[in-house]
C-alpha cells in the first residue's frame, strides 16, 4: 500500500541529491523506516537522511488515527553525552491536503548513531517514540559548472584587482595634491605589483592546498562509513571465518568488534546468496570468536559464488554491513539448527513482473497485497504480506521469529541495494532498543526484554497481536525502495517451529517529479 | 637614519584639502564606511553567538544580515564615489585620488570595493562549500577566510580612507580623525585576532602556540597605530577600544534569551553565549607605549627588538596568571562569563572541565614554540612599523 508520502516535502529534501549517485552505504539503503506507535497513536515515520553531514534529514509522519492535533521532532545521540539534553523540539507541519501526514525538517550535526524523537499530542494525550538513524557523510557535491565559472571569474577579478590596487597605491597612494607620478613612483610601483603578484599565486596555491586536505579528510570521513568488507576464509571445509576490514584505516580502531550488540538475540546475521541470480538465501547466526572475527559451521550448499551480506550493530547502536563475495565448493555440511533458514528457487528475472504469490514447502503460500499500479522508488510503503494455508486461508499458528512477526530482506538485482526490515521498519532491534531505552514514561506500547533485545508486541507484530498467543496472518513491512531497479524481496516467517520464506520480485520505476538517489 | 618619535608628517602642513579642510567635518563616506565595518564587528560577534548558542540558521538570520549589510554599504558607498570622482570632473577628491583600470577615487575606495567583491564571492562559495561538505562548525574554512578576507578589505580600505584625510588634515580636524582611525585600527585588530579565536581558548594559554599565534596577531598592529598616530599613548587608547568592543559583546549578548534547536545538545543554553572574556592585551600596549619612548632614538631593529620583546614578555606576565583566574571559580559569574560553553561543547571537554591543555610533546617543542613566539614578536612589530610609516604618507 502506498501512503503517499512522496511529495513537496521529499521534493526539498531531496535539493541536495540532484547529482548524487547510488552508493553502496548500508547498503545503498540509507533512509529509515519505522513504524510504531507514541503511546496511543500509530505513527508511520520515514527519515530521509542527508548526504552531507551536517546536513538537514527530511522527517514525514503518517499517523494512523485522525485524532493526532500536532508532531514534534528532534534529533539527539542515541547514547552517551548529546542524549540527555534534547535540543528544542521542531514543529512539523501538517498537509494542508491530508490532516493525517506531517513533515519538518532537521538538521542532522554529526555522524554516527542518532536519534530522532517524535512526540504525538491529540484527543488521547500525549505519546513519544524514538527512531533510531544512522547519520553518515554519503559523499560531497561536485561544483556546477555555471557556478565553478562565477567562482573563478570572482577570483581573477579580486586577484588581477589585488595586484592592481597595491600598484596604483604605491604609484600615486603617497603623491600630494595634484601630482603627477614620476619615473621612481612608476618603477615602484612595477616592484609592488610584480611582488603582490608573487604573493597572490602563493595565497592561490596554499589555498587550494588547504582545500585539498579538507576535501582528503571529508572522504576519509565518507569512506570511514562506507560499509566494511567481509573477508571470508573456508576453514575444515565447511566452517566459514568473517572478518570486517573498513574502507577507511581508522574504521578498526574506532569500531570495536568485541562489543557488537546482540540485535535479536544474534551479533551477526548473516546472508548468503547465490550470484547472480539470487536462487539461493541463506540466513545464518555466526558466533563471535577471539580477536573480533565470527564463524559459522555451514550447511550444505551447492558450489558457487556467493554474494556476503552480514549485518552487525555496534556498541553505540550503529548498523554496519559488511559485504563482499565468496566462492564456495559444494559444502556437506550439518543440518540446520536454531534460528537458521534457506531458500531455494527460481531466478530472478530481470524486468518481468513479479508474482504476487509466492509457494511455500508445506503447500501454503505467502501473498504480497500489493496495490496496483507501478512501484516507485523514494515511496514509503508498508509491504503486507499474507501467510496463507494449502486451502488459501490465513493461517491462525504463525508464531515470532526471532522475536517479530517476520523479516525481510530487500536486495537489488546487481546487490547495491540490501535492506534487512522488520515490522518495525528498517532500524536494527538492537538501536530500537537503545533508542526506546531513551524515551521516559511508558508512552511506548513497545516491551522490551532487556537481555535479548526483543520486542514482544507493538510494533513488532502486527496490530492486535498479542505477545504471547499466535500472530496475526499479516505481517507488514515499512520500507521504501532507494532507487530504481529490479529487486527481490525474501520474506521470512515462523510456522509451527519452521521457517519458511517467501520470495517476491519486483520493478521499481523512477520517482516521478524526484530525482532519484 | 634614526627613528624618531612620531611627529606631525611634514606633509600635513602642505595640504589643501578642498574636500575636508573647509568644512572641518568628516567626509559621508568614511562615516558609511566605519558604520559598514561596525555592523560586519556586530554581525560577526552576533553569528558566532547565534552558532554557539541556537545553532541552526539559514540566510536570513539578523546575524547575517548585518554581514552582508556590511559588504552592500561597503561596495554601493565606495562604488559611488569611485564613479562619481571618475566622471565628475569638478569632484573634489580628484586631486587626492589614484587611477585604475579608467577610474579615480581615493586608495581606501578602491580596497573598501575589493573587499565588498570577496565578500559577494564568499556568497555562493560558502552555499555550495555547506552543500557539498555539511554546514562547517568551525570558523576556519576556506569561504570563510575569503569572507574574512573580504571584511579585512573592507576595514583596510576604510582605515586607509581615515589615514588619507588624516594625513592631508591639521590642527583640531586631523584630532578628529585620529579618534575615528583608533576606532578603525582597533577593528583591524578584532580582524587578526578574531580569526585565531578557536587557537586562544583559556585552556590553550599555558601552552606556547598560544603566544606564538598571538604574536604574529597583535603587535603588528599595535606597533602600526603607534607609529602612524601623533598621540603618545595611540597603542593604549587603540588596544583600550578594542577591550572595550569585545567586554561589550561579553556583557551584552547573554542579555538575549536564547534555546538550542540543533542537536546534539550537550551544555543546557537560555541565553546567547558570549564571547570569552578578552585577553589582557591591555598590559603589553602600556608597556609598548612606555617603552616607545624611551626608545625613540634608538635604530628601527634595536627598537623592534625591545618593543617586541616586551610586548612578549608583559604580555605572558599579565595572560598566564589570568588564565590560572580563568579557570577557578571566582571567574565563573557575569562578569568574566567563564562558566558559559556553546551548546556543542561535551561535559567532558577540557574546556568545561577547567583544564589546561598541552599544546606541546615536549619541554624542547614548548621552548622552541616560545622562541618563534618571540621571533614573530620582534619581527612582526618592524613590520608594524614599517606598516605605520607607510601609512603616515599615505595622501590619496
């Protein structure tokens, strides 16, 4: 279902992008989703983030209800120092078309693991929520011609006029009244300019240094939060070493592996899937051995090359996703246990319309209620997914999987695009939990449970479900595709102790009127 | 040839200034232009704040307003009078203007224009600079220093405006002026050292690279209002004017109420935070007048020397022990303001915590830096000299 949160809002929010390129930043999926509610209110938020830091992120809030009178935003650290004391909080502004959709705008002053708390007031008083957003420097904007043109004309003028003004000072600056310059006043005047002249190169030279050095230390920034790589060994032939090695060399010093949170109930989840055609998933738990690496025991699995997908939360609540490729021999490997999954199917099939149906082992199927009409990138949506049994009704026994209703995984055809999404949007549990932590009263419906990081209700399954019977058959999926492309969508989901999944592709055409990302 | 005490230049009692000696009264143009670079000291001052405080801004802050108000008055008023003293045949500023590119009008004209042009193209470089690398939370950045460059323009051109009808004036009329270039020198020197203001912190004062900065700041100017003004005390009363500019916007500024809407948020802000409290440059500029005179028939370098050194010395005599004041508690009130941090600045930031931090590795670097410090000192104050030499014959 689309919720129409495409429009004048994301058209300024997007000012800055006009020339941006797909960047592979994890991974290529930078904007966040969340959905949840701020005490009695359910709100759908997306957090369209800058690609410059500082930089301002675009906030729209979809409220559920009608009853919601006013929005307030404001951006904090998620942890530490900065999370205390919140900044005075923005007024978002609602539609003057849809009394439900609110936007504003904050600016988002450094990098790393923020958060931006939204409070709801309306008929049934007062909520909060807390959306946790990974704040990082994209790239920088190269100059525009027209304006690069300005900018040297203004820089000869003052150069060339530099040099001019000190000769004529020097020539006539000290003449009285009505004199003419002599031979000596000209002769020094030459000196003065040729030696103003000498100074102003020097000036030009060291200033383009010095621009040089902050242009170094901006990518040095970008690169510091481009996602690391997963180096992967094959150790006894079927036990999988990871190991994250940053774009930047400071990334290993400032990134501790050693504290990577549990984000539901796992340091790492990781994906395996098959190149290219994406007929292969598999969705493993590597633990974490000494000196920061992680290693998995795999199951079987045919050879082939393998694109690496593992996601991690630091101890400060950001998200990394490490990435890379491996070739793998066929592994004969031990059977699947716990927590861990696999597909296998079909292709996909680049540009060919998806079904919406999608068969699953035991005879039932997943259904993707998907409006009709062309998906477009940059729109929020809220992607429901029916579980339906052999005989086509909805299933009354599905159970969490790991603690939610249900995962996601979106990927682009050539892998740009990764986004692991819960019912809760696309912020990883452990950062919610940090950010829920933050919030004070009880206006959050979310409960936690401190040791695993697991959310029981609220947002986690769907409305009406109840933390400890079965879940409702709909699982729903906040999420927005970044650009165009063709993706595939692995939707994971708990029955009776298995877990099945489904798999769905999708066309997604250009945002009309936005330029897309 | 022996250096002498500064007297009235021989040449001021040639003049025939039809533009100021008849009327006695100071020209419109040097009063827009002063009240030009006055509003670029107040929009500075209120900016900085404006950053430290509220945070967020766009372009249309009064802050900024008052900047580029500064560079508009600046490039319409010297503008004007370069067009109307090139194509007024009659003007009266022809005979004591010089000629560039086609066009006449007085020296100051000229580099008050050039500064309003780096100014305009400070405009959209520092738009593009915020887009492309994030809106900067330091002042040192290359569109800021050409702005500040452009500012430095403005107040150079505006002194140099002063300096010429000062130098062409006499009797009660040139004391008249020579109180307007107190004013306009002592915001040259708000220019120097306001642009080195993240460098001399009270946590870097017990460390060398402050004085050596510092150094290579101040006395130039001093040594320059010295010799280029008649008064015996010019260094004093121009470094008193400056005190007194920065103690206005110490006291003033947290007058306003003021909250933080950018976050993090780490310091709990209700009014504008001000400036820190200034340095005791007070003490060397006595100490440089003192000096000056005893010196006077001294060689330029021998007075350099001595003038330089002192000014180094007194000033660490006065700066260092302030510095213990500004840190401890008796300082932390409305009056020396120690106990205000802009928003950004984290609780456990030295800065906050009162400490001093090393700015040097070793005992070696330390003394190394304070002998560059009085290098600059020394070499810095000839150039003052030398500058305020030329400045007395300045005429057009």
């Amino acid at each position: 279902m689309t919720l129409g949160l495409k429009g004048r809002g994301l058209a300024t929010a997007l000012f800055l992008l006009v020339t941006a390129l797909p960047l592979a930043a994890h991974v290529g999926s930078p904007d966040v989703y969340y959905e949840g509610s701020a005490g009695p209110y359910r709100l759908f938020v997306t957090v369209v983030v800058p690609q410059v830091i500082p930089g301002v992120a675009e906030i729209q809030v979809r409220a559920e209800s009608a009853d919601v009178r006013s929005i307030q935003i404001v951006p904090m650290r998620l942890t530490g120092p900065g999370s205390n004391f919140p900044p005075t909080p923005d007024q978002a502004q609602v539609s003057k078309d849809d009394p439900q959709f609110f936007t504003g705008s904050l600016w988002l002053m450094e990098s790393g693991a923020l958060q931006v708390r939204v409070m709801a007031d309306g008929a049934k008083g007062k909520g909060e929520l807390s959306v946790p957003v990974a704040s990082f420097a994209q790239r920088s904007l190269p100059m525009p011609k027209p304006l690069a043109g300005l900018l040297v004309g203004f820089m000869l003028l003052l150069a060339v006029g530099g040099i001019s003004i000190a000769g004529a000072g020097a020539r006539e600056g000290n003449l009285e009244s009505g004199k003419t310059p002599g031979p000596a006043n000209l002769r020094r005047a030459r000196i003065v300019m040729a030696v103003t002249a000498v100074l102003v190169v020097g000036l030009l030279l060291l200033s383009k240094s010095w621009w040089g050095i902050e242009d170094t230390n901006y990518q040095q920034r970008v690169n510091f939060y481009k996602p690391p790589l997963a180096l992967t060994t094959l150790e006894n032939g079927n036990r999988l070493v990871i190991r994250a090695q940053g774009q930047d060399p400071a990334w290993s010093k400032r990134v501790n592996m050693g504290g990577v949170l549990p984000d539901h109930n796992h340091l790492m989840h990781l994906f395996l899937i098959s190149l290219p055609g994406m007929d292969h998933l598999w969705h493993l738990h590597p633990e974490r051995l000494e000196g920061g690496a992680f290693a998995d025991d795999l199951p079987s699995m045919p050879a082939g090359k393998y694109q690496v997908f593992a996601d991690i939360v630091d101890e400060r609540g950001f998200p990394w996703t490490l990435v890379g490729t491996v070739d793998l021999p066929e592994i004969n490997g031990k059977p699947m246990t716990g927590d861990d999954s696999s597909w296998s199917g079909a292709p996909l099939q680049p540009s060919q319309p998806g079904s919406n149906s999608s068969p699953l082992p035991d005879g039932g199927r997943i259904v993707w209620e998907r409006a009709s009409g062309p998906l477009k990138a940059n729109e929020a949506m809220d992607f429901k997914f029916t579980v339906q049994d052999k005989d086509g009704k909805p299933v009354p026994d599905l159970e969490p999987y790991m603690g939610m209703a249900g995962h996601a995984e979106f990927v682009r055809s050539d892998f740009t695009v990764f986004a692991h999404v819960h019912p809760s949007g696309s912020a990883p549990m452990a950062s919610l939990q940090l950010a829920q932590a933050g919030l004070t009263g009880d206006s959050s419906a979310m409960v936690m449970s401190p040791m695993s990081g697991m959310a029981m209700s609220g947002p986690m399954a769907m409305a009406g479900s109840a933390p400890s019977g079965p879940l409702a058959p709909v699982v729903g999926f906040p999420y927005g595709f970044p650009q165009p492309g063709d993706y595939r969508i692995f939707v994971q989901v708990k029955r009776a102790g298995q877990v099945e999944t489904g798999v769905f592709d999708a066309h997604v055409e250009p945002a009309p009127a936005t330029p897309s990302k | 040839m022996a250096n002498s005490m500064p007297i009235a230049h021989p040449l001021n009692v040639r003049i025939a200034d039809r533009a100021s000696v008849g009327t006695m009264s100071i020209p419109w143009y040097i009063w827009i232009c002063m009240f030009s670079v006055v509003s670029a000291v107040v929009g500075t001052a209120w900016d900085i704040s404006w950053h430290e405080s509220i945070g967020r801004d766009s372009f249309w802050t009064p802050a900024h307003m008052f900047i580029y108000l500064s560079g508009v008055l600046a490039g319409l008023s010297c503008g004007y009078l370069i067009l109307a003293t090139t194509f007024q045949k009659d003007s009266p500023l022809r005979d004591v203007s010089i000629s560039m590119w086609g066009f006449r009008g007085p020296l100051g004209a000229f580099i008050c224009a050039w500064g309003a042009v780096g100014m305009i193209a400070a405009g959209p470089f520092d738009n593009w600079w915020h887009n492309s690398y994030g809106l900067d939370v330091k002042i040192l950045s290359p569109p800021h220093v050409l702005l500040a460059l452009g500012m430095t323009g403005i107040r150079f051109g505006t002194l140099v405006m002063v300096l010429a009808a000062m130098n062409r004036a006499q009797g009660a009329y040139r004391l008249k002026l020579e109180r307007v270039l107190y004013f306009a020198v002592a915001f040259v020197m708000g220019m120097t050292v306001g642009i080195i203001q993240e460098l001399t912190n009270r946590v870097f004062m017990h460390g060398s690279t402050f004085y050596m900065v510092m150094m290579f700041a101040a006395p130039v100017v001093i040594a320059m209002v010295a010799w280029v003004s008649d008064d015996r005390w010019a260094a004093t009363i121009m470094t008193a004017i400056f005190t007194a500019v920065e103690l206005a916007f110490v006291w003033i500024l947290p007058l306003f109420p003021a909250e933080t809407k950018l976050g993090p948020v780490y310091q709990h802000i209700t009014h504008l935070v001000p400036p820190n409290f200034p340095m005791l440059l007070i003490v060397p500029a006595i100490v440089f007048d003192l000096l000056r005179r005893r010196t006077g028939t001294w060689s330029r370098w021998a007075q350099a020397t001595t003038l330089g050194a002192a000014f180094l010395v007194s000033f660490i005599a006065a700066q260092w022990p302030f510095a213990d004041f500004l840190m401890s508690p008796g300082s932390r009130n409305a009056f020396f303001v120690t106990n205000n941090y802009p928003y950004a600045v984290p609780p456990t930031s030295p800065w906050v915590l009162n400490q001093f931090v090393p700015t040097e590795h070793s005992f070696a670097q330390f003394w190394v830096r304070m002998a560059i410090a009085l290098f600059a000192a020394i070499v810095m104050t000839r150039i003052g000299m030398a500058w305020g030499e030329w400045m007395r014959r300045i005429q057009r």
